[in-house]
C-alpha cells in the first residue's frame, strides 16, 4: 500500500468510527468497540473505547489505533493509553 492509500483508509475508517460514536450516543452507551484507524489493508483490530475518550481525541487531527499500529513514515505516535494509541499523520 501507497503512503497516501493508508492515509486514505485512515480517513475512512475515522468516518466509520464516527458512524459508531453517533449510535452509540443515541443509544445512551457510555463506551463501544471501534474500529482501528491505523490504515493499513490487514488490519482487523476492534478494541473498546469510552465515547468520552474517543470524542476527546476529535478535537485534533488524530487517529485512535490499537497499540502498536503506528505506521512508519506515515504516523507518528502522538500518546499510548490504555488499550490504544494516539497517532497523527507524519
């Protein structure tokens, strides 16, 4: 995969994600399983997040990923929490 493909697969994914934080809102759930936005095409990693922290991390241009998802040359890892990671494109 190209540089701009995974970034492409990035903003897509974050859109999906979106998707699932707008159910999960109306559907009065406090947390949910949300899709990494790593980008690249083999990744299939769903983990757990609060809607308070994923919505956290929509104020900045950043992506959630599972840990260790980082993608060399195209990410760089911004913070590790607890069970993911913050990425912002490089």
């Amino acid at each position: 995969m190209s540089d701009a493909q995974i970034k492409h697969t990035q903003i897509v994914l974050r859109e999906v994600n979106e998707r699932i934080a707008e159910i999960t809102r109306r559907q009065e759930e406090s947390d949910s399983g949300f899709l990494c936005e790593c980008g690249r095409d083999d990744c299939l990693e769903i983990f757990a997040l609060s809607l308070v922290d994923y919505e956290a991390m929509r104020n900045g241009d950043f992506f959630i990923a599972a840990p260790g998802h980082c993608v060399e040359g195209v990410n760089r890892l911004v913070e590790s929490r607890d069970g993911f990671d913050v990425l912002a494109q490089a």
